[in-house]
C-alpha cells in the first residue's frame, strides 16, 4: 500500500504521503519488541512508546528522523500480535519538486492514534 497526498497538511498545497503495510507471518521478525526503540546512525528515534495490550500482543510506536536533520519524520508502528505474527506501518512525506527532501514538514502525516487503529486492525490478516 503506497502513495496519497495530504491536502491540507503542507500549508494549503497537495504533499504526497507514503504509507507502507506489511504483514509478516510467525517467526520472519526475529527482533523482540524491546529492541525496536534502539536506533543506529544514521537514524535517531525522536521518541518511541511500547505498550503491551490486554491480549498479550505488544504495540511500539516510533517517531524516527535522519541525524543530519534533512527530510520529515517518519512514524513507525508495529504490531507483535499475540499468534506471532507482526504488523509494521511506516508513514512519512514524500518528496515534491518544490521539497525535495521533505525537510518542510515537522511531523509525520499519521499521528500515534491514527497509526495504531491502523496497525492494530484486525481486519488486516496475514492472508485471504
């Protein structure tokens, strides 16, 4: 699942959004939850939640940048579902010819509440 635009949201003008959906089945995501706040250069983690829910799955929700400054945040969430499967949502802005970088947005297009509904879904199986 990829592309959108955002009216409204870079200041009155069109901004294309990036939305990346992925389902993983048990056992493809090695990483326990706990090390998904740890960043490495040339990413830093602006801020990073882990929750565990009441079914047991563990929710992290991530705001990561570029250390250098350029381009928007990103936010990140992912899903540790209780069956071991794992749902990862990624949003950002894309570039446009009058931002190359994105560097002109200060938040990612999703903010924490709307990225969870989205990767706590359980509509989202890991097939049909």
């Amino acid at each position: 699942m990829r592309g959108s635009s955002c009216c409204g949201c870079g200041g009155g003008r069109d901004v294309p959004v990036l939305l990346h959906v992925e389902v993983l089945g048990p056992g493809v995501v090695t990483s326990p939850p706990e090390r998904v706040c740890q960043a490495s250069a040339p990413i830093v983690v602006e801020h990073c939640d882990r929750h565990v829910r009441p079914d047991g799955s563990v929710l992290v929700d991530r705001t990561t940048a570029l250390a250098s400054g350029e381009g928007a945040p990103n936010r990140e969430a992912q899903h540790f579902r209780a069956d071991g499967s794992v749902v990862s949502v990624t949003t950002s802005f894309g570039a446009t010819p009058q931002d190359p970088t994105a560097s002109g947005q200060d938040a990612p297009p999703l903010d924490s509440a709307e990225i969870t509904a989205l990767t706590t879904d359980p509509q989202l199986p890991l097939s049909r």
